[in-house]
C-alpha cells in the first residue's frame, strides 16, 4: 500500500505544479498552446522567442482591446505592457494599471488602450506576473491597428475571482530595466501596497479545466487516507 500511496502523493504534487502559475489566452502567445511552463520565468516571453520578422502576428486595437490569462496561484499582481522593439529587448510602456489577482483561474479585461501613434506598426504585448514563487512572463507579437474592439464572449471570469489595482514596486522596475531581472519579487513587493480601486470584472463561469483539476485533486487525496 506504502507504494501506491507515494504514487498518487507524487500524482496530486505533480496536478499542482502543472496548474502553479499563467498562461496568456488573448492576445494569442508566442508559445501558442504548447506553453513551457519550465520557461515562464525567463524575461521577457517566457518560452516565447520574440522576433517580428518570424513571429505569427494578430491584431490588437489601440483603442481598446481585450487581455486574457488564467492564474493557477491562489493570488498573484500582473503587469500589462508593450514594445515595438523587434526583439522586445527594452522600451516598455505600460498599457494598464497593476492588477492584483485574488482566486485562481480566468481574468479578462476587455479594454486595454495602448498609444495611438502605434497604430500601423508592430510590437508585442507581455504580461508581466509577480507570483509567490517567482516573476513569469508570457507574450504576444501584435499588430496594433486603429479604432477598438468588442470583448469576445470568450471575455470572462471565474465566479470567485476578484481583481484590484495596486502598486507593485518590483513590476514596476521591469518597464524602465528593459526586459527587467528574474529575481523573485520579495513579499512586500509582491502584495498589495494599497488597493486604489476596484477593476471591472465581468461575470462567468470557472473554467473547466479548473474544476477537472480539482475533481482530481479530491479523487487522489482521498486515496491517500
């Protein structure tokens, strides 16, 4: 019994890890869906490797477009930010306030403004999350177009999450450092340091994967009694 015991503990500890920090669903990501979580905390893509004359691009409105990620930590602060350098090796511009993340899984936020003047031209976006065991960044190459765009139905949030904007001093380093360093944020840098106020969340669902996880979860804890 001893083996099968350790078997499905090395199970639930593996279910856990694979679901421990983000992914990026809109735009879509460099690594599309073969994410490397192993490489998430390499600045400035993660396992995304940013280059414009390789990378698949997809539109992103300046006049506001949607952001979409799923957490897989119980909380965690989030940096939206942007570049037109081919490589993303510098020159971020913040597009949206830090966001604090409480609950894990989805977030979306369905009007993120970037400059004007970046209509016509190319770039990336990357999400930028201050998370306990870690920085862990994610990407998108974009084509910024003019005028703005109309949340997808996609757009939604699990039914316990909740977001709020805060100030992250360790987040903020990444915008003026370049692609920033992958130190781990410490624990006054990586909570809250004042709330300002609430984010617009729209209403859904958890996803499903989430509640697979956790039905699994219960199913090999229980086995372990």
């Amino acid at each position: 019994m001893a083996p099968l015991r350790s078997l499905l503990a090395a199970g639930l500890f593996l279910f856990s890890s694979v679901n421990a920090h983000f992914s990026l669903d809109t735009p879509k990501p460099l690594e599309g869906d073969n994410m490397n979580e192993e490489l998430e905390p390499n600045a400035p893509c993660g396992g995304g490797v940013p280059d414009l004359s390789k990378n698949d691009l997809t539109d992103f409105h300046v006049g506001g477009d949607s952001v979409h990620w799923q957490l897989g930590h119980p909380q965690a602060n989030f940096l939206v930010r942007a570049t037109l350098d081919s490589k993303a090796e510098g020159k971020w511009t913040q597009l949206f306030p830090i966001v604090q993340q409480s609950f894990r899984g989805d977030f979306c936020e369905p009007v993120v403004t970037a400059p004007k003047e970046w209509a016509g031209k190319k770039g990336f976006i990357s999400i930028a999350c201050a998370a306990p065991d870690g920085f862990l960044f994610q990407c998108a190459a974009v084509n910024f177009v003019s005028g703005s765009a109309d949340a997808p139905k996609s757009c939604t949030n699990g039914t316990q999450v909740t977001g709020s904007f805060v100030n992250d001093a360790s987040l903020t380093a990444l915008l003026d450092g370049g692609s920033g360093t992958t130190t781990s944020p410490s624990p006054s840098q990586s909570t809250s340091t004042g709330a300002a106020s609430a984010l617009y969340i729209p209403s859904g669902s958890l996803p499903l994967g989430s509640l697979a996880v956790t039905a699994a979860m219960v199913v090999l804890g229980a086995a372990l009694l």
